[in-house]
C-alpha cells in the first residue's frame, strides 16, 4: 500500500484550512505550515480527533 502525503503552506487560514481538511479527509497524511502556529493547531486537533494523520 502506498501512502499520499500533502503539505499545505498557509494553512489555518479560510481557504489554507478547507484544503488541508479536504486532503486528510480524502485519506492523505497531511502537513499543514504556517508562521502563526495558533490559528492551525485548532484544525489540526479536529482532523486528529477524527483519526486522521496531520
């Protein structure tokens, strides 16, 4: 099994959030950056809650 893996730059943001979402969701391992780690912690804790890799 190969596994997919996507980073998204500007995450925590409106759209930087909707895209890392979309990606673990769609079964990704996912690497969401930003210069502000507060706004991406709380869309990353929710996609760990949901069991997905981020």
């Amino acid at each position: 099994m190969s596994e997919r893996s996507a980073l998204i730059v500007g995450a925590g943001d409106a759209i930087g959030s909707a895209i890392l979402k979309r990606f673990s969701r769609a079964g990704y391992n996912t690497v969401g950056v930003r210069r502000n780690p507060e706004k991406i912690a709380n869309v990353i804790s929710e996609l760990q809650k949901e069991g997905h890799k981020a």
